[in-house]
C-alpha cells in the first residue's frame, strides 16, 4: 500500500506570444492547473489539467478543474493505493462523474509518480512500451491575418521547426475562410501540409460546401467541422468528400470512438487524454481508432509542458501515428514553465527519456505566474476527509 502524503493543486497564468484566434473564442493567455502528489515515501508526480478559453470550449474551466481535485477527488486519494494507478482512477470514476480533464491532471501525477518509482518513462508503462522516440509536430495559424499567417509558416520552416500547419476558421463566411486556407496553401506549397479546424462552427450545408472548396484548394485534413453530437451529419459528409474529417470535440473516451469508429463518421480521431480522461483512456480509445482503420493524431489542448510530456509518452507508445501530432503548446508561451523545455527540433518533438514524465517545473518561473502568488505549499489532507 502506496499511501498519500500531500496534494497541492494551482492555477499558473501565462501570456501567449500572440492573439490565438479560435472560432468560439480570442486566447491571450493560458490558464494552467497544475497538480502535485506526494506519496508517503516522498515520491512525487505531476499532473496537468489544461481547457481552452475557459468555458467557451467545454464544460471545464481552470477553476473547476481545481475545485473538482480539491473538494472530490483529493478526499479519495487519502483511502487509495497510488501505486495501483488503474484501481485508483477506477475508484475516482465511481464516485466523480464527468471531470475528464481533472482526471487526467490526476492520472498523470500517479503515472509520473510510478514511472519515477520503477525508474522508467511513463511510455513504457502504457500498452507494449514506446514504438516510437519522436514524431512531427503541426504548428497552429491562427492570428487570423492572413500575410501575417504566411510569414509565421515562413519563419517557422526555415527554423526547420514545423511544416505542418493546421489553421482555425469558422468565424468567416465560408467562402472567405476558404480563400484564407488557399492563400496560405498556394504559399506552403510542395514544402508542407495544411490543415483546418472549424471547432463545430459549421451546420452540415456549410460543411458540405466547405469541404469541397477546402479539396480543391489542396487542403489536407478538416477537423471536426460540425457539432460533436451530429454523428450522422460526419458520416453523411465522411461518405461524400475525399477530404478527411478529423473528429475532435465529439471524442470523450473509448466509448465515443467505438460510436464514431462503427457510424464511418471519421477518418481521422485527435486523441487528447484531456479530453478522454487521462492517459489510458486515450490509449484505449487510439487502440479502437487502430482496430478499426481510423488514422490517429496526437491532439492539445494547448497544454503547457507537464501536459504536452504526458501527451508525448502516449504517442510515443500509440499503435500507429499517420498523421503526426500538434503537441505545440509551450511554444505557444511567452513563458517556458519547465526546468529543461521540451526538445523540438528536425520538424520533430523528441519524447522525454527520464524517469516517470522526464520533466521538471521551474519553480522561480511558477512562483512568478501563480495566481495566487505564494510560495508553492502543499496541504495535507485532512485524515477521514
């Protein structure tokens, strides 16, 4: 019996380089919930639960996802095993509905947490071990100035850093939006690969003719073009374009990619362990996708370092990854919030090698961006809470 000694979750705001312009919402800034769990000998691992935009983008905010670890589930921990990490999170499921991405926060402590025990890479813990020590990595467009786009893929390509790109639209007339991507494409040229995401912000007629005009301007991939719940508009749209839909906003765990697998709604599932509840359930989920010829990408939900490691030690061990990942988000920060940052480079992201994530916090860097600026602290909790 692994029991725990202390728990500390907080809040870290950080700046964003630029403006992130999504369809639902404009991102300035990056609100970061970070967990930290102790065990009895002293061991400790960390978690990150990340969200977009607050509440625009789904039904987690970064208050939440603290509140949710605080008040339900740090209660749980102190009657658990932490070195029996499925047993634990099946436990927290049973008594904490919904909450994926608090739960997520929480399997990666427990997963950094054993990985650092055992003294071997979170990958090695998920499925068969790692299959893979590096993988492409898209970079987002999305100042949503179209010259200004251009020269960012320009710069970024000649750092031989990304030459993939995936551009937010939506909030346009489709047919402005669509000459945004051609622009773009006709720039990139032979060199990259271009891609959208219209967040939902399509119904099904938009979409249709989106989608075609987004084919004949060489456009690669179209994610999650309509509502997450309108599985048979997917399949309609899946059947009639040769443009890939990628299903995003509508996966929430195996069960949704067993529903969206077996409806052809998708040929394309971005596995976030956010969104999926941690990063198991994304395995799980990226092993039906596999079963059922369904490419996989390695999605963000624009996670900061111990979020973008985790996600990397999960594509690292993914049974197949054909159309990369878009783990970007630290370089979407003003601030670097880890010890050592992550290693992008040969259009590449290298998957940490150390002992549970292989990361570190910067702790001068967290004291600055916590939002309740204080030394960091962690609280016992309360014996029989």
């Amino acid at each position: 019996m692994i029991a725990l000694s202390e728990i500390d979750t907080f809040i870290v705001d950080v700046p964003t380089i630029r403006p992130h312009v999504l369809a639902m919402a404009t991102m300035r800034s990056q609100s970061i919930v970070i967990v930290r769990i102790r065990d009895e000998d002293g061991v400790e691992g960390i978690g990150e639960g990340t969200t977009i935009g607050g509440l625009s983008y789904c039904e987690e905010s970064p208050e939440t996802i603290k509140v949710a670890i605080d008040a339900y589930i740090a209660p749980l921990l102190r009657h658990c095993d932490l070195g029996r990490v499925a047993d634990t999170m099946r436990r927290i499921g049973q008594n904490v509905a919904g909450c994926h991405i608090a739960k997520c926060a929480v399997e990666t402590a427990l997963l950094d947490m054993m990985g650092k025990r055992l003294g071997v890479p979170v990958s090695e813990l998920i499925g068969g071990g790692r299959v893979r020590d590096r993988f492409p990595v898209a970079w987002t467009l999305a100042s949503g100035d179209t010259g200004r786009d251009i020269e960012e893929a320009e710069r970024v390509m000649g750092e031989r850093r990304h030459n993939i790109f995936k551009l937010k639209i939506g909030k346009r007339a489709v047919r402005d939006d669509v000459a945004h991507v051609a622009a773009i494409r006709r720039a990139v040229g032979d060199r990259g690969s271009v891609r959208v995401d219209v967040n939902q912000h399509w119904d099904e007629a938009q979409a249709d003719l989106g989608m075609k005009l987004l084919e004949d301007a060489g456009c690669d991939l179209v994610e999650q073009p309509v509502a997450k719940g309108n599985v048979a508009a997917m399949a309609r749209l899946s059947a009639k374009h040769v443009i890939p839909i990628m299903a995003d906003e509508a996966l929430h765990g195996p069960a949704d990619a067993f529903t969206i697998a077996a409806a052809g709604a998708a040929r394309v599932f971005a596995v976030k362990i956010a969104q999926s509840g941690g990063i198991m359930p994304a395995y799980h989920l990226s092993a039906i996708a596999d079963a059922a010829g369904v490419g996989l990408y390695g999605g963000t939900m624009l996670e900061a370092g111990v979020g973008t490691a985790a996600t990397a030690h999960l594509c690292a061990s993914m049974p197949s990854l054909a159309w990369g990942t878009e783990l970007f988000g630290p370089l979407l920060l003003t601030e670097e919030i880890l010890a050592e940052p992550l290693r992008y480079a040969d259009f590449q992201m290298e998957v940490p090698t150390g002992p549970g994530l292989g990361i570190a916090l910067d702790e001068d860097k967290i004291n600055f961006h916590r939002r309740d600026r204080v030394t960091p602290r962690l609280h016992v909790v309360a014996e029989g809470a």
